[in-house]
C-alpha cells in the first residue's frame, strides 16, 4: 500500500437521481473502494461534491495512524448538524475506522445510520432499502477470510478516466508489527485472473491508458492457488492486453520481490520503470522488531539487482522513525540507508501506536514525540536533498508524459507524469487531456518537474 496524505476527495457524475457526497481518507486501497461505492450505487446516486446538498452521505475512513483516524471523527462530528436540519439524511461510514471500530461508532455518534467495513461495502444497496423502511443503526463488519471481490464493470463515477487502479488481491498476512492492515483487512485473497482482465478491458472500454494493480502485497498473488498464475505471470498476462499502454503496480513487499517479477521490468513494454518498495527502516535489528522478514544487506541487494535490470528505474519508499526502542545508532541506519539507493521520493511518518497490533503493546521502549519529530525532520531534510539532485539530473531529457488533467497550482497548465511516475508540469491545450506528449524537461522543482511539449507521443 503506498502511503498518501490521508487526503480526501469528491466527485461528480451525472447519472441516477438522489445525490451523495462521498469523502475518501487514506491509501489508495480506499480510493478503489469509494470508487466501488459510487459504482455499486450507479443508477440510483449521482455523486455531489457539496455534503449539504446531498441525501447520502459516506465517509470512507482510515486507521493506518491515529492523525488519520481523529481527522475521521473531527469530520463525522462536524456532520451532526446536517443531520439535524435534514433528518431524511442517511450518514454512512466506512472503511477501515468502521471495521476497528464497529458498534463503538454507532454508540459515540447515534446520528450515524450506518457503519460497514471494506468488504460491507458491496451491501450498500442492501442496506440502503433497509434504512429507507425504517431501519436505523446498521452495522456491517463482518470480516470474512475468503471474501471474493466481486466483479464490477458499471461505469467508473470519474467522467473520462485517464488512469485508474485495479484491485488484485486484499488483505495481507503480513502482520508488520505496528500495522493495524492485517486486522482491518483481514487476510490475503487473490482475485481470480478472468476477473482482473474483465475488469481492466471494462476500464480501458471507458478510455482509461493507465491501469495500476493493486494490493497490500502484489507479490504474494496467486500463491495460495494451484490454479491462479504468479504475480509476475499476471503481469505477464495482463502487459498482453492491447488497449493497455501503461501498467503499474504496489505495493510491493521487499521480502516477496521475486526475479521474476525484476525481469518484467526488462521484458514488458507497457510495465512503467517505477518501484515503490517499502523499506520502513535502515536498521537491520529494527526490521527485526517490525516482523519485516529481511535485512538491511537483503534489501540493498534487492536494490542492486534492480538497477542492475533496469538502470532507469525510479524508486520510491515508505518509512517509520521512531518505531520503538529506535536508538540513534539506528536511525543513522536510514539515513544512510537513503543515501546508498536515493529514492526519487520518499512517504516518512512518525511511529503511532495503533490498536490490536503487537507493538502497541511496548509502551516501554516508546520514543519521545519530539524526537520523533527532529527525526522526521532530519529524513525530509536528507531526501530534499537527493530528490532534487535526482529531478535535476533529468533537466533537458525528453519524456513521455501522460496527460492526467489540469496543473493543481496554475489551471493555464497541463499536468501529467513520467513513466518514471514523476510529475510534470507544462504549458498546453485541454484537448491533450488523457493523450501522451513528448515533453522536454526544463527545471526541476522539488517535487515535481516544469517541461515544454516537444511532439506528440506515438
Ligand atoms: N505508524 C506510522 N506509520 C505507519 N505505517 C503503517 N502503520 C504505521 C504506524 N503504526 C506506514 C508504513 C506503511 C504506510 C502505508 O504507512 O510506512 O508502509
Ligand atoms: Fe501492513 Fe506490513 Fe501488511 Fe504492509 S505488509 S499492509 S505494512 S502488515
């Protein structure tokens, strides 16, 4: 799962009748599932951005660190009045707040009809007939371990999607020790690959160019079924359908990165030169502590061989300071261990305690918030650093960027991104908008990079 800015969204559509205002926090995991809200409830729901114009409101929520959750509860406590002026209104969360949570929602905040796990979801419609006779406090968190993801192919509520995920397999078996996932998510089932090629023909049907699969571990796909290809023999399969021309995948656990999967790098075409492989620490004795199941040494190898496969690769991360019993001697380790691969960019977060995970249990060997802090600090400092260097190191290249839409900072421009997964920002017209370009990179910014459109991309 790569890490994001536990930030939120809403969409529109224009189908249906009644109206709902759909608020998504945290990973992209979560983004696939709102999308999978709106769809299921196609037909019936247009999606509005405004929660005060709308007859449903659904929060999809995360957990993955408590600043994460209290945002969650600080935005479900700020719908209370809506509720109040329209008590037609049905409030629903959920999610994986809703799934740790459960019951204890319903009883903190009573002016919430209904609250459903991940895989509640697909019961929406269901459970939506229910309150509309009359029913009030449902509860869906049922976490069943061979839940099948069923197959949805009912229009994406984006209007001309450019890039979008597919979801490969849920939950995770993994059990890091500061990681609530496992018990949110439950555990790792692979869909069926007919399901995964029905649902990618349905997306690129719409106009998508860009499908990302998705998992909390990509790499364990298929191994629990004699039938089901590898993960690197899904890539494989998928990389071969026509209308596809860019594939991504995360998240990648380092102890599962097979060769296999490192020569798709090299052999497929449309397979994008980027890997975001979270390492979560530089220090071999606290990968041991976080239950990583490898070294220090296995993962720079792992680096090594990468690069090795494909130099133009681009590398990202996701890493904890201050995970309990972090000495200094250990937090040199990751910064080091940052400088030895330089990653393109990096998702760093303060270590926090999470509910039903084992190292929420070593209060002990906590470290001090404002250590966790300077710690912090000092790793955003370091990567700036070699972030640039590497943005830099691309001015006067000529990539080809996929259109995705309009700048976020200046609306005059296109944005787009690399196969590299970068960034790029350039002068254009809307009607490019889900097209390729040749753009020449011009400057580098921190986090994303200025170009000029040199020719459109074959
Ligand atoms: N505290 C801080 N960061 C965490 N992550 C997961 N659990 C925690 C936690 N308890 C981070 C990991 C993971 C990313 C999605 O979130 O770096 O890769
Ligand atoms: Fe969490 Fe570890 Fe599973 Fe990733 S691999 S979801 S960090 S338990």
């Amino acid at each position: 799962m790569e890490a994001n800015s536990e930030d939120m969204h809403a969409t529109s559509q224009n189908t249906g009748h009644k109206k709902l205002y759909l608020r998504t926090f945290g990973c992209q995991m979560n983004e696939y599932d709102s999308q999978r809200m709106a769809q299921v409830l196609h037909g019936e729901y247009n999606l509005t951005p405004r929660p005060d114009d709308a007859d449903l409101i659904l929060i999809n929520t995360c957990s993955i660190r408590e600043k994460a959750e209290n945002k969650v509860y600080s935005l479900v406590g700020r719908l209370k009045k809506f509720k109040e002026q329209r008590p037609d209104l049905i409030i629903g969360i959920g999610g994986c707040v809703a799934q740790q949570e459960g019951r204890r929602l319903l009883r903190r905040m009573p002016y919430v009809d209904l609250v459903f796990g991940p895989q509640g979801l697909y019961s929406l419609p269901s459970m939506l007939k229910e309150i509309e006779n009359g029913k009030r406090g449902i509860l869906c968190t049922e976490l069943r371990d061979d839940f099948p993801i069923p197959l949805i192919t009912s229009p994406l509520p984006e209007p001309n999607p450019v890039r979008t995920f597919v979801t490969i397999m849920q939950g995770c078996d993994n059990f890091c020790t500061y990681c609530i996932v496992p018990h949110v998510r439950g555990r790792e089932v692979s869909r069926p690959p007919g399901d995964i090629l029905a649902e990618i023909e349905a997306v690129l049907n719409e106009g998508v160019k860009e499908v990302t699969l998705l998992g909390q571990n990509v790499n364990s796909y298929g191994k629990k079924v004699d039938a089901y290809p590898s993960f690197s023999g899904l890539l494989r399969m998928v990389a071969g359908v026509p209308a596809l021309r860019r594939l991504r995948f995360t998240t990648s656990h380092p102890r599962d990165l097979s060769r296999d999967v490192m020569e798709c790098f090299q052999d497929l075409d449309t397979l994008c030169e980027h890997l975001h492989l979270p390492v979560q620490s530089g220090s071999t004795r606290i990968l041991k502590r976080m239950n990583r199941h490898y070294t220090r040494d296995q993962y720079l190898k792992t680096i090594e061989e990468l690069k090795s496969l494909c130099p133009e690769i681009s590398l990202t991360t996701d890493l904890i300071v201050g995970f309990p019993g972090e000495t200094d001697a250990d937090f040199k380790d990751t910064l080091s261990l940052l400088r030895t691969v330089e990653f393109d960019q990096i998702f760093a977060f303060k270590y926090s305690p999470r509910p039903l995970t084992v190292a929420a249990g070593w209060s002990d060997d906590y470290i001090p918030e404002e250590i966790k802090a300077e710690r912090l600090n000092r790793v955003f400092e370091l990567q700036k650093e070699i972030g640039f260097r590497r943005y830099k190191a691309m001015e006067g290249r000529v990539e080809e960027v996929l259109v995705e839409g309009l700048s976020k900072k200046n609306t005059e421009e296109l944005r787009g991104r690399t196969r590299g997964n970068h960034v790029v920002n350039f002068l254009g017209p809307q009607r490019l908008i889900g097209e390729f370009v040749n753009v020449k990179i011009s400057k580098a910014c921190y986090h994303s990079l200025r170009g000029k459109i040199s020719s459109p991309a074959g």
